[in-house]
C-alpha cells in the first residue's frame, strides 16, 4: 500500500463489504475524489455508480478521475441526506450498495483557504459546500454565548466550552474574529495551563464543533441513515465510516433500530408493536490496520460499520 495525500480509508474493507456485482447500482454518498468510487467503478460492467458530493471543487476533481468510465457515472452536487429523492430523480428504484464515509474530506483540510484547519491561516469558513450562506465566521461572530456553550458541548465534548464560549463573545464585542489562527489562539489562551499542554492540539474539539454546526452534518447524517436503508435492494450493503463518536454513535443506533428495534416487553410471546426487521449487520466494527496507519496516519479514528438489508 502506497502513501497518498488523498488516500481512501478502509478501502479494501469498503470494496469487501459492498459485495459489488458487475451489473448493480451503488451510491457513494461522499464522492471526494473519487477514491472509493474509482474502485467502485472499476469493478462494474453493465452496472452504475452514483456519486454524491456537495462540494464543487470535489465534483470537478472525481469527474476528471472518473472520466474512462463513461455513462457508468453519473455525479450529482447535492447532500448526501437527499440520498432517496435523488434517486427518485435519476429513475433509480433501489441500490445494490451505498457507501458514506462521514466527516470532512483529506482535500478539504488540505486546503487551507476552506477554514477547515487550525494549523493554517484562513479565513473562518469550513463550508463544504461553499454555495452555502452559513460560514464558520457566522456562527462565531453572530451567534449568542449560550448556543456556542451548546455546539462546543454538544459536537465538540469540549469541557471548557464555557470558559471558550465566555473568550470569543468577549473578543467580538472589540472586534471581529476573521481568521482561523485568531480564533485557534482565542481557544488556546481561555484554556486552563495544564489543558494547554495536553497532546491534542487545545483548538481541536472547538474547530470540530463549529464545523459540524456549520455544515449541520449531525442533522445529514441522522436524515441519510433514515432514507438509506429504505433505498437498498434486499441482500444490498450499506457500508459507513466514522470518524468520532457522534457520528458512531448515530450509526451503531441507526442499524440497531432496524436489526432489533421491537420495544415490546419480553414477557410477551409475540411482538404487537408492528416492528419489522429491515437490516442485519455484517461482521463488527471493523478499523484500520497497522499497515493502512502507516500510510495514513488520518485513518486513525476511522471505524466502519456494514448492514445489509433483509
């Protein structure tokens, strides 16, 4: 396995879990550039690949890569979330597969002029679709003490949320925070000293926060794992990777629901509540291997998790 900038995680794991028949349809939900879905479509004969991505700069770089495979790819500029209307759109019943591999891109982080990176200076941004009115400048400029307390609670696990929250709302009322090393060091210095030191890099969990409020990608994710499962074939994979514990959390309960989702009491012989059994998971949670972590150290975190529909 070869070092690459832009390396797909869990690629072979993904390509093994979708089961990819030569003549299906599968959806790749979080196109990229295209890493997973070249492979994808490698394997397809009279089949079709889907790719999904609301990011033009990542559209523009997928189709480029994608190109040798002709009408077997068609790339749609949307949110993942719409997974069932945009199949409805292309006349599309139900997949044999469908991929997502949640989180911000290689590329975007990459690129330090999208406001994504705490290590870069930009201006604060972090849309994934820059189409977008919302901006990470938005949400620390405009929105009240209170609700930033939340998101940095909420999506970033970050205990110092109030002290953080309490800085940035202070330093507005000067002026504006406009770049992303200002507001990386607002974060470092309203940290206690002993935080400060701590290995992890002390705007991480913040950056995060914002970002996954910016891009409501909670919201997506919890919609996407809604409409998914209902688009599948019987016998079709849906594969999703995660990146922290919200987004796992949401899919390990997603699947569940639609593996053992009855809530009647045990005592009762039959189940009444009208549960109906419309996932099995596939294997466990599965993660990166010391050989992919040397290549790519970002596949760290990374956890994939594989339902197939009954």
């Amino acid at each position: 396995m070869s070092p690459s900038p832009h390396a797909p995680v869990l690629l072979e794991e993904c390509i093994a879990g979708l089961n990819i028949r030569p003549e299906g349809v599968y959806v790749d939900g979080t196109l990229g550039f295209a890493g997973h879905s070249f492979e994808i479509a490698k394997r397809l004969t009279a089949g079709r690949l889907i790719g999904i991505d609301r990011d033009d700069a990542a559209l523009k770089a997928a189709g480029e890569r994608l190109a040798p495979f002709g009408d077997r790819v068609t790339l749609v500029k949307s949110n993942f979330d719409r997974v069932g209307e945009i199949l409805d759109e292309l006349g599309v019943e139900a997949a044999d597969g469908m991929l997502f591999d949640l989180g911000v891109s290689s590329p975007q982080l990459d690129e330090a002029e999208r406001g994504f990176s705490y290590r870069s200076d930009a201006p604060l941004d972090m849309r994934m679709d820059r189409s977008a009115s919302l901006t990470a400048g938005d949400v620390v400029n405009r929105w009240p003490e209170e609700e930033l307390k939340r998101i940095l609670y909420a999506y970033g696990e970050e205990r110092y949320a109030p002290r953080i929250a309490a800085a940035i709302v202070r330093q507005r009322r000067e002026k504006e925070i406009e770049s992303t090393l200002e507001l990386a060091e607002l974060i470092r210095s309203a940290m206690p000293a002993a935080a400060r030191r701590e290995k992890q890099h002390p705007a991480k969990r913040s950056f995060q926060a914002i970002r996954i409020a910016v891009n409501d990608e909670l919201g997506s994710v919890e919609r996407m794992l809604a409409a998914a499962p209902e688009r599948l074939k019987k016998g079709g994979r849906l594969c999703v990777i995660s990146f922290h514990s919200l987004e796992d959390r949401l899919v390990k309960q997603a699947i569940h629901k639609r593996v053992d989702g009855c809530t009647c009491p045990k005592s009762l012989p039959v189940c009444v509540c009208g549960f109906r059994q419309t996932l099995k998971t596939v294997g466990g949670v599965i993660t990166a291997s010391a050989e992919e972590l040397q290549c790519n150290p970002r596949a760290r975190s990374a956890k994939l998790r594989i339902a197939e529909r009954v």
